[in-house]
C-alpha cells in the first residue's frame, strides 16, 4: 500500500518544511487534516490545547501519540534517495507519520476498536498537549507514544525536573575580585555542586546538565546578576519531589533564587502489559528481533500513563539525532515502523473480539 519511498519522503518532508517549535504547532494543522483525509480517517479536529485528533472505528479506544512540536532551531529540509532531513525529522514527525500510515494499513483489517492518531503540543516545554488530554478525561485503553526509539519497544523513561536560578551580587573591579561579590562566582559554586551530586552516566543513575548561563555587562566588571537553566533527570524510584527538595536546599545554601519550570515523574511499565505484548507480535510478524528498551529521556509517556498502564513507546529512527543539527529520518525504517503498529493494531483486535 505505501511501497514507493518517494511518496512517503513528500508526505515527511511537507510536515519537516513547515517549521513548528512549541507554541506554533499550529502552522501543521491544515497539512495534517489534509494527510489523515486522504488515508480515510473518519474524524479530525483541533482540540482547544491545539492538538490535532485524527480517528475511525468503534470499540475499545486505542491511542497512537506522537508530537508536533519541535526544539528551536530552523534547518534545512531535504530528500536524498534514502532519508528525510530536518528539524523534526526524528523528532518527532516521522514517528507520527508512521502512525499515521499504521492506522490507514490496518484499517480494514481491525474490528472493535476505534483508532485515535494524535499529534501533540508543547511536548518539548511542558507537556501541555498530554496534560490537557488527561485533565479533560481523554479514555484510551491502550497508548504509544511515537518516539525515536530505533525500532526498540520502550517500558520506560526517566523523570525530568528543569528550573531556573538567579543571584544578584554587589559586583566590583576585576583586578580586585577578592574585595568584590560576583554573581556569576556564586552561581557556579551552585552549579558545580549539583553537578557533583547528581553526576550520573547511564538510565540507571541521576543526571544533571546545564543548558542556559548568562552572566556579566563588561570584561573589567564582576558580574551583578547570573542566570542559569538546569535540568536534572532521574529513575524510578526517585521522585520530583525528592529532586526538588535537595535542589532547594543548595539553593539557599548560596543564596540563589530557585524557580522550578517543569517536573515530570518517571515511568516504568511491566513488560507484560497487552500493549507490549501486541507490539513484541508485531515485531516478530515483520521479521525485526523484538527489543525492549529504557530511555533516558522524557516523554509525553511519563503523563499519559496516568490514562492506562497498556502503554509503550515506539517509534522508527535514531534518538541519539534528536535536537541536533544532524537530524534524518530513513524512510525505509519509517515504513517498516508503519507495518509493525499495524500488525500489533490487528493482533490486538484479534485479541480483543476472542
């Protein structure tokens, strides 16, 4: 049904050209309603957070979610014979349009359940898309999260918590740090300690990393004001609450203001939820060796598992590309992602009208 790499890298390429950082996923609507028409999606709307619902069917709910929002950074897009180029290329509009082409392969082969494909907003800021499906009492029984996971089945993220921290200084002369107070001296011991403490080198460890630090008007001037961002990721069974707390103690220790921006709590699920299950079938039918994997990132999967535990992420292409200049989608292993979902959608129909 969808052989020719050719059509398939267009379709990758109008969502990938249209430039959608958070806030403006807007600018994908008309495209998207455009794409899910043309494959026979029943139903399509905008919902009042600016995500954008396609579906068909009845029965048991089913949600395929991915994201339209991308990190900032416009680049160039393009198709060379075997990969799409671009900023959301991997992250993550070639994993919604495997979605997208999922749900039109299965079609006519599912009974009993109704297909949601979603393309979700702000999942790079704060997750507003997702929340706002969870406050509104969005039902799904089962849930993927379309994200670049090498064709691996994921159970499992990280938690997130991100902030930013200010100080103000008396400042002073250069040649005499000694009798000044520099803002930015202050904040690096703040930031050096955090770095020290949550110093981590794999999923099963806490990581920290700073993103943003501005400090200093003049070269001859100790700085009077320094900010930073910083973000901090951990597993289970370390909490939000847990990272905050320590991070405010430090905090005062220095002097430093501390605003929380966002907090997301780690997710874990079981490897024999029915989703999972369906997925390692899936895999298996379409000759790829299933993988379960843990990321250390976060997803919209850390706040949708509050929907149902049936829940994984998966999608085609490389995450280690993701918010770099060097993103690619391959458009054979996207295809390839479209017809492992649309095999696990038809086992689970199977499934769920034995």
């Amino acid at each position: 049904m969808f052989a020719d790499i050719d059509d398939i890298a267009e379709l990758l390429l109008r969502l990938v050209k249209t430039y959608t950082p958070s806030g403006r996923e807007n600018r994908l609507h008309d495209i998207l309603s455009e794409i899910v028409e043309e494959f026979g999606y029943e139903e399509k709307y905008v919902d009042e957070a600016g995500n954008f619902i396609a579906s068909y069917g009845e029965g048991v709910p089913i949600l395929l979610a991915s994201h339209i929002d991308t990190v900032p950074g416009e680049l160039k897009a393009y198709f060379d014979g075997e990969r799409v180029y671009g900023r959301g290329a991997v992250d993550a509009k070639g994993p919604l349009l495997s979605y997208i082409l999922a749900g039109a392969l299965a079609m006519k082969n599912v009974n009993g359940l109704k297909i949601y494909v979603a393309g979700l907003v702000r999942e790079e800021v704060d997750g507003l898309g997702a929340r706002h499906l969870i406050n509104n009492g969005f039902k799904a029984d089962h849930i993927l999260i379309g994200e670049p996971t090498n064709l691996g089945i994921a159970i499992a993220y990280r938690g997130s918590v991100s902030c930013r921290v200010s100080v103000k200084a008396r400042g002073g002369h250069s040649s005499a740090p000694y009798i000044g107070d520099s803002a930015l001296d202050r904040i690096l011991k703040f930031l050096m300690d955090v770095k020290e403490k949550y110093h981590g080198s794999s999923y099963d460890e806490i990581t920290s990393a700073i993103t943003v630090l501005r400090a200093g008007d003049w070269p001859g001037n100790l700085p009077e004001e320094a900010s930073a961002h910083l973000n901090v990721r951990f597993p289970k069974p370390h909490k939000p609450d847990e990272i905050i707390a320590e991070l405010k103690a430090l905090s005062e220790k220095y002097g430093i203001e501390l605003n929380i921006i966002d907090s997301t709590p780690p997710i874990e699920v079981s490897i024999n939820s029915l989703i999972v299950r369906m997925m390692i079938r899936g895999c298996l039918k379409n000759q790829v060796k299933p993988r379960i994997v843990k990321k250390t990132g976060t997803s919209d999967m850390n706040l949708l598992a509050k929907i149902t535990k049936s829940i994984a992420a998966f999608g085609p292409g490389d995450s280690r590309l993701a918010h770099t200049r060097l993103e690619f989608m391959n458009i054979r292993d996207l295809l390839k992602a479209s017809e492992i979902i649309a095999s696990a959608l038809i086992e689970l129909s199977k499934k769920i009208s034995h």
